[in-house]
C-alpha cells in the first residue's frame, strides 16, 4: 500500500474501535493505509498529515456553533475542542496543497462550517425520513448530474444509512451541492475547483463491503491520491 490517508484521531473512546476499523477497512480495500493523527498540537498535527497522500475527515459529534457564527441550541450536541481546533487547519492545509480530501458525516459539516457556510444544529423538527440511528440502508438520495459524486456513483439515486442529526445550511462559497435526500436536506457537497474535495452526509464506510458503489468513493478518493 503506497498511499497513505491522515485521518483526525476520532476518539480514545474504545467503543469507537469498531467505527474507526469501518474507515480503515474501505481504504485498505481501495489500496491506501490510514495514519491517525493526534490533535493535541493543531500545528503538529498538520505538518504531520501533509506527509500523507490525502485527508479523511470521518465522522463524530457536532462542531461548537459559534465556529460558523451561530447560538448553541439545546439540542446541540458537546463540542470536540480537539478537532475543532484542529480540522480547520487540516482542512485549509491539504486544500492549499492541492491533496485529495473525503469528508464523512461529520466531515461533511467540516467541510461547509470551516469554508464559510453554516449548519442545521438540529434537523429533527425538520425531517420527514429517518436521518438518525439507522446504520442500515434507510432513505434515497438524489445525485445531481455533472458532478465528480455523479461520476463515481455512476447513477442518479443510491439508498443509503443515516447517522446524523445536523447538516449543511447556507452553502459555503466555492462549494456546490451533489446530492439531496428526499426531504431535501444536504447530503453531498464537492469543491469543483479542488484536486478532489468531496464530502458525503452518510456512511459509505458502513456500507462498502458488500456494496460496490458505497466503495467507489474510497477507490475515487484513494485514485485521485496517486
């Protein structure tokens, strides 16, 4: 495996052993190895993460508000000090370099919050299709035609899982929507003008192995690393 994937370190949490193993295992699939990178140093963690082939924003709890100009809500969840303070740059730092970026769930969020836009703290009052709990296929996407999402994916709708209770707003400038859910919320923006900046609201990590299309997006991503 030649390439190398920086991925923020999630969590000491062990339980999330198994949910970072999903991430490691779609890489390897796609012919890449993961680097963790610890968080406690923002700029360490940068310089460290620039030695690797591209960035894996994964999953994770919600972003602290005030970063995208907003008021906690209630229903906000606990912010992750460490990767608030490091994703940013990490972000800012694989895009000045022209390096590949795949954001996840959480990721996604990243990718909109720190550029610019803003996020839904809480779209449950909003839904009308499950988007929380469901780890299983549970609602339809739609794929907007022409983007890099549409070219990978190869098809209009994919049937995908739901891991989220926030999601992009207001679109950050330079970043442009892939694809919808049925209610119409944000499920996938790109950055046309990157490498390959991509970020998917759902969890193709979960889904990959026994679906050729959810894997697609770790093999783009890790081919656009070469």
């Amino acid at each position: 495996m030649s390439i190398t994937i920086a991925m923020p370190r999630m969590s000491a949490d062990p339980e999330l052993t198994t949910a970072q193993s999903k991430y490691v295992e779609s890489l390897a699939r796609a012919g890449a190895s993961v680097r963790w990178v610890e968080l406690a140093d923002p700029e360490k963690a940068v310089a460290e993460a620039l030695e690797c082939a591209g960035l894996l924003l994964p999953g994770g709890g919600d972003i602290e508000p005030s970063l995208f100009g907003q008021e906690r809500v209630p229903a906000c969840g606990e912010p992750n000090p460490l990767r608030d303070a490091a994703e940013p740059k990490l972000l800012h730092a694989f895009l000045a370099a022209g390096k590949p970026i795949l954001g996840i769930c959480r990721g996604i969020q990243v990718l909109n919050a720190f550029l610019g836009g803003e996020l839904y703290q809480d779209i449950k009052p909003l839904e009308h299709v499950p988007h929380n709990d469901h780890w299983a296929k549970i609602h339809t996407v739609t794929v907007r035609r022409g983007t890099l999402l549409a070219e990978i994916l190869k098809q209009d709708t994919v049937l995908v899982n739901s891991q989220h209770h926030q999601a992009a707003s207001r679109v950050a400038p330079g970043l442009e929507i892939a694809a919808l859910s049925e209610d119409g919320f944000i499920e996938a923006l790109e950055k046309p003008d990157a490498t390959f900046c991509l970020g998917v609201q759902w969890h193709p990590e979960w889904l990959s192995e026994a679906d050729p299309r959810q894997q697609a997006l770790f093999d783009a991503f890790v081919k656009a690393c070469h």
